[in-house]
C-alpha cells in the first residue's frame, strides 16, 4: 500500500526512481491546500514539483499568489517559479515549451489550477502562432470599444468559440480573434484528452472553500500585498489583471478603499473557484480526494494500485 512512503535519493536512474517517466498533476480550485500536497508527495515519490499557476510564474507576485515560501518548499526543487518579469504578457504557448523542458529526470508533481497551462504541458495541444501588429490592433480596438464590442465580432465569425468565453474577458476574446483571422478557424472546446505523457491526476476541493478564500485575502493584505504592488511597479497585461493585484493596484490609486479592495477580491476570487470547478469537473482523468480524510494517504495508496 505505501510502497513510496520511502523518499528517494541519489543518481537519477530507473531503478531508484520507480516512477520514472510519469507525471503526477494535483489540479483543483485555488485555496484548497494543492501547493502544500505537492510538496509532500514530492518528498515520498522522489519527485520534484513543476508550478502550474499562471501567477506564480511572476517574479516578485508572491503575497498575492499564495506562493510558497523557500522554507515552506522543505528543500523540494521546484521548477517554472518566478520564470517572467511581471511586465510580460502571459502565453501559453512559452508555457508548454518551458514545462516540456523539465520532464525528463525525476519524478515530476504539476501542482497548480490553471487549466488551460496544465493540458498544455501534459496533452496534445498544439497552439496557432501569434501577428504582433494584428495582435496590437484587437488590444487598441479593446481599449477603445470595450469587450462587449469584440465578443459581438466573434460571435458572428464562431458562435461555438464566442459561447464557451465570459463577454468581459477581453484578452481571451482578443486572442480568439487574432486565430480565427490568423487560421480561418478556432480549435475546438478541447473535450478530447490525448495524453504527451502518462499523467495521474488527483483533484482536491473543499466544502468550506468560500471561508477559505475570504480567510486568504484577509491574510493577502496582512501580509502585505499592496505594499507588494507599490514595489513592483509597471505591470503588464497579465499580471495587473492578477486577482487580488488589480484590486491592491485600484487602492493605491486610491478609487478603491481597503475595504473594497478586499471584498472585490473575494468576489473576484470566489467566480474564478466557480470557473476553476467547472473546469476540472469535465476532465473524466481526475480522481477526487476527500478533504474529510488525509489526501496524502489517498494520494499514495491511489499511486501504489496504479503503478
């Protein structure tokens, strides 16, 4: 039953890494212990973790992204931290390469809730490429029309894609529109999982997640989030519209009080669990841990049957 309770140590070879060329993925809505999982079953499988959190791989987005601490990663290497200036506008695509680039060796945990980024590294995505100047054109159009105005554009090129995007979610609206015109056409809804490398999935979620993340915001600011925010400066496309650093960016500026900065930030947070739910739900590979007993024994007793 617990045949990798054992940590594993020395020259990286087949035998002493018994889970060589598999991949363990710990998936799930933000707030739900994934980060302190993942190191845990780092240590038992001999594995090193892989951060799958958009956000984290921000240098300097630490408070606000609940990234662990050098202490807290218990002398676990971890890869794909603090990876872009927070002035980069995140991709995908850069995501895919850098993931892939550290599979081989030991063990590897995913940990992380960003979807899109984690089928990326581990399925067969392919991604269409990117017209700067196109690209520079939709944004501008954003800016001046909003993305009420684009998503009525995408709806009458692919009512199919237009359908599975929020209206305000001008960046993703943006992106849909510079494939089409790029491709003629957008990739499908993604319903089909076909495997870059053989990957067990473990879920975690939580009843109580709402007290969770308001408990967590209370914590950002604490912490000393906005103080963060003021230090880092100039932040791009991504990382200002971060949950939590948009809020902490609007206080600063003053048109939000403290208060209302956290608030929004919960809200904010709380639909995002909702969209992170809906998500993972439909991927058919993942099996859900129960939060009301220990997830490390799930965990390891789920990999000991499966190897």
């Amino acid at each position: 039953m617990n045949g990798y309770r054992a940590a594993v140590s020395g020259p990286e070879t087949a035998a002493q890494y018994p889970f060589m060329g598999r991949v363990v993925a710990v998936v799930g809505p933000t707030a739900t212990g994934k980060s302190e999982l993942g190191v845990q079953l780092a240590q038992h499988l001999g594995a090193q973790v892989v951060n799958a959190d958009s956000m984290q791989l921000y240098r300097g987005m630490d408070i606000g992204t609940a990234k662990l601490t050098v202490a807290e990663r218990q002398g676990v290497p971890h890869h794909l931290l603090d990876v872009w200036d927070v002035r980069q506008t995140a991709s995908v695509a850069a995501y895919q390469q850098l993931a892939r680039a550290v599979l081989d060796g030991p063990p590897k945990v995913f940990v992380g809730g960003s979807g899109l980024y984690l089928r990326a590294a581990l399925d067969q995505l392919e991604f269409p490429g990117t017209d700067p100047e196109l690209r520079r054109q939709l944004e501008e159009e954003l800016a001046t029309h909003g993305p009420a105005h684009l998503h009525q554009r995408l709806t009458e090129l692919d009512p199919d894609a237009a359908s599975r995007m929020e209206v305000g979610n001008g960046r993703r609206i943006v992106r849909a529109l510079e494939v089409i015109t790029l491709t003629g056409r957008m990739p499908g809804a993604m319903t089909s999982y076909q495997e870059h490398v053989p990957t067990t999935y473990l879920g975690l979620d939580r009843d109580d997640l709402a007290e969770r993340v308001n408990a967590r915001v209370d914590r950002m600011w604490a912490q000393g989030l906005v103080e963060e925010v003021r230090g880092l400066g100039e932040l791009g496309v991504t990382a200002g519209r971060a949950l939590g650093y948009a809020q902490a960016l609007q206080q600063l500026q003053g048109t939000l009080t403290e208060d209302e900065a956290k608030e929004q930030t919960q809200v904010a947070t709380r639909r995002f669990v909702r969209r992170q739910r809906s998500w993972f739900r439909r991927d058919p590979r993942i099996t859900w841990l129960d939060p009301q007993k220990d997830v490390l024994d799930q965990a390891l007793f789920l990999l000991d049957s499966r190897d």
